[in-house]
C-alpha cells in the first residue's frame, strides 16, 4: 500500500475522536431557530459526508461571518478532510474556540501531512529530504511545549515519527523508538510496523526483521513493499530457501500481465517485475552467478531502459568478475536515472577495481554529501576507507619433515622450518602511490653430523613503492640481508615486478628479485645467493574458472640455473549458497644447468609433477562483512624426479578463515603431505597463520 494511504489512516483513525469531541461541544440542550444550519452540518458530520458538510459550513458563513461556532466546524472539518495544514493555519488564528484535545489533534494532523509530504517523488536529488526535515523540524516545535509525559502519550505522533525516521533513513532511531514502545505494550498500526520491519533489515538485525515483517505480512497482505522485504530479511538472515519460497509465492500470485474488463489489451503487472527481478537478485547472493546472469539479460533485452535492471545486470557482471560489463551496465543506469544509488555505487566500485580512484573519487565525494545514510553508500564508505587506507599484513608459518624410517631428512626445507613475515604500505598518495616495508625471517634446520643439526636464517628487512593506475601496475624497492651466510659483502637485495591487464579475462605479470628469498635455504647454509625472473599470465573467464601459466628461472650464484615452468587450473564444480566445490589442477616441470650430485642443495637435474584435487570451501557463518570459512584441499599425483623413478604424493590441508570486519581477515590452516626427495619418502606437517588489515 502507498505511504499516502499509510498515513491517510491514521489521520482517519483520528476523525473518529474529533467527531465525538465536537458533538460533545453541543451536546447541552439549546433552542435552535429553524434556520439555524447546525443540526444539519452536525448530521452530515456525523455521516461522514465532509466535502458537504464543509460546503454547508461555508454557505452559512456567508450569512453569518464571524460566527464561532461555523468557525469551530470549519476547521475540524477541514481537518477531516485531510487538509491539516490548512486546519491549522486557521486553527492559530482563533486557538481559543478549541479544547486542549483538539489542539493535540490538529498538531498531529499537520505532522502527519508533512510526513505524508515527505514521501512523494522530489523534483531532484537535492530537495529529496527536504519535506522530511521540514517535518521534524515541526515536530521538534511540537515537542519543546509538551512534558515528557505528554509526549510519551501522543502514541499517533510517535507513530507517524518511526515514518518519518525512516524516510530520513535514521534507521537506528527508528529501532530504538520501536523498542521503547514494545516495553510499553503498545500495539503499533500496520503502516507503522512495515517502517519498523524495513529499518530493522536496514540496522542489520534480520532475524528480527523477518518477524516482524511476517505478521506484516500476514496482517495486511496487499503491501507489497512488505512482502519484498521480507524476502531481503530471510536472505540476510541466511535462510535463502525461506527467501525463494517468499518471492515465488508473490510471483504465482501476480500474473505477468493484468487485464481489465472491458480493455483492448493487459498491461505489465509491475508487482510480478519486482517479484521476479528481485528472486533473481537473491539468486545472486546464494552464488547462482550463472542463473542471474542469463535472467538479467533476457530481461534487459526486453526492457534495455528500465535504469534498475541495467543496474542488477552490472551487479551480476561485477560478481562474475567482468569489470569493464559492469561500467558499462552502471554508467547506462546512472544516464538512465541520474539519482539511482546503486548505480553510481557500482560505479565507485568498478573504477576502484580498475585502479581509476580519480574517476571513483567525485562519484564517492557525492554519494557521502547527498546520501550518507544510504545502507549501500554507507557500505560502500567503508570499502573506499579499507582501500585507500593502510594496508597491513602478517604472517607465520610452520612445518616439521621426518624421512620415513627416521633416518636423516633429505628436504630443502630441513627438518624443521619456519617464516615469520611482515608488510605494510601507506594510504594512497596522489591516487596511485604507496610506500612500503617488509620484514623476514625465515629459518630451517638441518642435519650436521656430530652437532646434530645446524639452523640457517635468511633474515631481511627492506623498503619499497608500489604504483597502480588503470591497466598498469608496478612495484619496487630494496632490502638488505641481515646474516651471516652469504659470504659476499654485498648483500643487498633489489626487487621490481609489473602487472598488466589487457582486459577482464586475461592478466600478465613479470618480475625480478636480486638475491631473492625463494632460493634454498639450503644453498644459502653453503653461501649461495640467487637472482630470480619470472612470468605469469593469468585466464579467468568467469569467477567460476582460473587457468594459469608461469615461467621462473633462478639464478644461483654458483652458475647453476633451475628453470621451471607450471600450468594451473581451478574449475567450480558445485555450487550452493554454504558450500563451494571447486576441482583443481596443475602440471609442473623444471630442470637445472648442473647436475644434482655437484651442488650443495636439493637440484634435479630434472624433475615433474603432476597433481589433480577438490577443495570444499564450507561457510558455516556470516553476518554482512563478517563470516567464517572452512575450507578443505584433497590433492594428490605423481611425482618424478630423474634417477630415481615416479612416486604418488599425497596433500592434504585444512583451513579457517574469520573475517571480523570489511578488510581484516584471519588466516590458519593445517597442512600434510608426504614428498619424495632423492627416492626417499617423507612425511611432512606444517602449520600456516596470517592476518591482514586493508583491501587491495
């Protein structure tokens, strides 16, 4: 039901009052002269015959101005009429023909019209609000000549407020006002409720929103305003089933097409529109990418100018991963509909994505000046706030190598070994730059005859830049090796590595460490350094596909180069809305310049690999930002190394993933395998943790 009716409600549920309080005006027994027009105005009153009462009124007026008494009735009349303002005006002109009673109406009636105001279509953006706060303004005045006690008694006021708070999209007051009348025991009017239930969905308590929305729902079936959100509050409340079961009974019950008896040809029955866009929407959110996308575009084939579906289109898009579709679908939308929030906020995002903050930027600037208080613009302020401010990540990991049959371990990684590590980047400067720090310390142990064993470090700290604008991105610094392993003086190590994207699907990457960190900590124990070049290039036609390939070479200091190459794939193979199956995939092969047996380190003059798996990604719990995942890899495939033949390996990892906020995620998991190294069988467990504050 319209907002207009809402209110036009509990104006009438008012008339019922002013009519017993004017009849108690006359209810003394008085001689009246058959010319006297009240008996008949006071009937037609009573009839609820207003616009001929009000005329009978005015006709007597004529002969009798200044009357009292016709004044009195005018006014309440009027009042009746839903023509509160002007009751009003009249109203402050003679307040002593009135009871205090009626004094509280008409303030409530004029209240109550300003709300009403407040909810019809603006001539623009700027003035959307304008009534509203116009309204509150009024009632702020209304309150300052009341008690505490008076106030707490106008329950119709309070009423009409929780519209108006919503209207304003002071959600949280909305809340905190419901719950002040629940301790009352006052029962609120379903217009009134229906504005509680959307600002509950809105403050993020769905539960309690669902409920709320249901008797809603069950009460008073025809607003279909109502009957929508509560689909919205099942969903965020995690109960997608309920969610699509809500939105298919409102689509079965509105056909496509209404027809009225006697038309020449049915129109667009706009309720099952809404129905149906927004059962594709929730779709989306449960990870039904595919089924939103092929739906959207149907429809917007069908309707290319209807601004909130090309918006829904560029939401689809953006989840599937295809940026530049999504720009385009939120730019139509906002030409289309130059106010349409969801547009410009999708906009903001995809530019973000692209490295465009000069372009993202104004869009946000007005958003936050026009709309601050919108749900999505709010969401979005604190997306811009995570990327743009300091970016932070740390991290350990550990792991333990036992050679089957207890013997002496022949693992590059010793056996035991950890890494501890720390990053940290700047807020943004100028749009594009961030200055960076790095920390690391790496460790293993490895045997040493009679000492038993031997731990090498590899401890380095350095300083960096990153820039990142449109399709290029670049990094740079130095670091310095901290450490007496390398026998060289010098050992400062460079760095630089660039990105570059030629389009949605496809990302290249290249880059080069002098006296990298990925060499061996074996070959580091004998003073053996490395300089490391690499290239990748990345293919994700969808979020549901990743394919992979890198090229790598090191080059150790003692003229021996290991040259690997490496394909990797990732296919979603079942999809629901708690649980992701995706299969896994990735071939490698390297080779090295010199022969294993003349290097102090683990060197196959050539080896390969091949492994194929599933990873469960379960998410037990969200709410909004915040979630907790659990995923679980199964991988397993031979392993060949020359010399000494083909062996299966097994891998195995489990891990958690809390998200407590937008940008900070904690990272642990556990992880087993058994590699072959030389022929020999191992057996290895380790343990990985990392926290990271900021989005990229």
């Amino acid at each position: 039901m319209p907002i207009q009716h809402r209110l036009a409600l509990s104006i009438a549920l008012a008339t019922a009052t002013s009519t017993c309080l004017s009849a108690s005006v006359f209810a003394a027994p008085r001689q009246e002269s058959p010319a006297d027009p009240l008996p008949e105005i006071e009937r037609l009153r009573s009839d609820r015959q207003w616009l001929a009462a009000l005329a009978r009124i005015e006709s007597a007026q004529a002969a009798r101005p200044g009357d009292d008494r016709l004044y009195r009735l005018q006014v309440l009349t009027l009042a009746d009429l839903g023509g509160a303002d002007r009751a009003w005006t009249l109203y402050q002109a003679r307040p002593q023909l009135f009871s205090q009673a009626e004094r509280k109406r008409l303030d409530a009636d004029r209240f109550a019209r300003r709300v009403l105001w407040g909810a019809l279509f603006p001539e623009n953006e700027t003035q959307r609000l304008s009534e509203m706060r116009d309204a509150r303004t009024l009632l702020e005045q209304q309150r300052a000549g009341q008690t505490p006690a008076e106030q707490q008694a106008d329950v119709r006021t309070r009423m009409d407020e929780l519209v108006m708070l919503n209207h304003l999209e002071r959600h949280a007051d909305v809340v905190q006002r419901y719950r002040a009348l629940q301790s009352e025991n006052v029962q609120l009017p379903m217009y009134a409720l229906a504005k509680v239930g959307a600002s509950l969905l809105a403050d993020k308590h769905p539960e309690e929103a669902a409920q709320v929305l249901e008797q809603v729902v069950r009460e008073w079936p025809e607003d279909q305003d109502s009957q929508l959100q509560l689909a919205y509050a099942y969903s965020e409340a995690e109960r997608f089933d309920d969610a699509y079961a809500q939105l298919r009974k409102i689509k079965a019950e509105q056909p496509a097409f209404i027809r009225v008896p006697g038309a020449k040809e049915s129109h667009e029955n706009w309720r099952h529109f809404d129905a149906d866009s927004h059962l594709t929407m929730i779709g989306l959110y449960g990870e039904d990418t595919v089924g939103a996308q092929k739906h959207l575009e149907s429809l917007a084939a069908i309707g290319p100018s209807n601004a909130g579906l090309q918006t829904d289109l560029g939401v689809t898009y953006q989840k599937r991963g295809w940026t530049d579709r999504a720009l385009e679908r939120f730019r139509i939308a906002s030409t289309l509909e130059p106010t349409d929030v969801g547009a410009r906020v999708g906009q903001v995002g995809a530019h973000l994505q692209h490295k465009r903050v000069d372009l993202a930027r104004p869009i946000h600037d007005e958003l936050l000046e026009r709309r601050a208080r919108d749900v999505q613009v709010k969401q979005m302020a604190e997306s811009w706030d995570s990327t743009m401010g300091w970016q932070w990540l740390i991290g350990s990991s550990f792991g333990r190598s036992d050679a089957r049959g207890g013997g002496a371990t022949a693992s590059p990684l010793g056996s035991r070994d950890a890494e501890h590590r720390a990053q940290i980047a700047s807020p943004l400067i100028h749009d594009r730059w961030r200055l960076t720090a790095h920390a690391r310390d790496a460790w293993a142990d490895y045997p040493n005859g009679a000492l038993g064993k031997e731990r090498v470090h590899d401890r380095r700290a350095g300083v960096g830049a990153l820039y990142a604008y449109d399709r290029l991105s670049l990094g740079f610094g130095v670091d310095r090796a901290n450490d007496r392993w390398l026998d060289r003086s010098d050992r400062t190590g460079y760095y630089a590595d660039a990105g570059w994207r030629f389009n949605d699907a496809w990302y290249g990457t290249a880059s080069w460490y002098r006296g990298s960190p990925q060499a061996s900590l074996q070959a580091r124990r004998a003073g053996i350094d490395a300089d490391a070049l690499s290239l990748g290039l990345r293919y994700t036609p969808s979020e549901r596909t990743t394919l992979g390939a890198t090229a790598q070479q090191l080059r150790y200091s003692d003229d021996n180069t290991r040259t690997a190459f490496g394909l990797n794939a990732e296919q979603r193979l079942y999809t629901q809305p708690h649980l992701l199956i995706d299969g896994l995939a990735d071939v490698a092969t390297s080779r090295a310049s010199r022969r294993d047996a003349d290097v102090p380190y683990f060197n196959p003059s050539r080896d390969s690999s091949l492994n194929l798996g599933l990873r469960f990604d379960h998410l037990a719990w969200r709410r909004y930002q915040r979630h907790f995942r659990q995923r679980l890899t199964v991988q397993a495939g031979p392993y060949w190394q020359q010399g000494y033949g083909s062996h299966w390996v097994p891998q195995l990892s489990y891990e958690h993933e809390w998200r407590f906020a937008t940008g900070r995620t904690l990272n642990y998991g556990l992880n087993w395998s058994r590699p072959v190294y030389d022929g020999v069988r191992e057996e290895r467990l380790g343990f990985d943790l990392s926290f990271r504050w900021g989005e990229q």
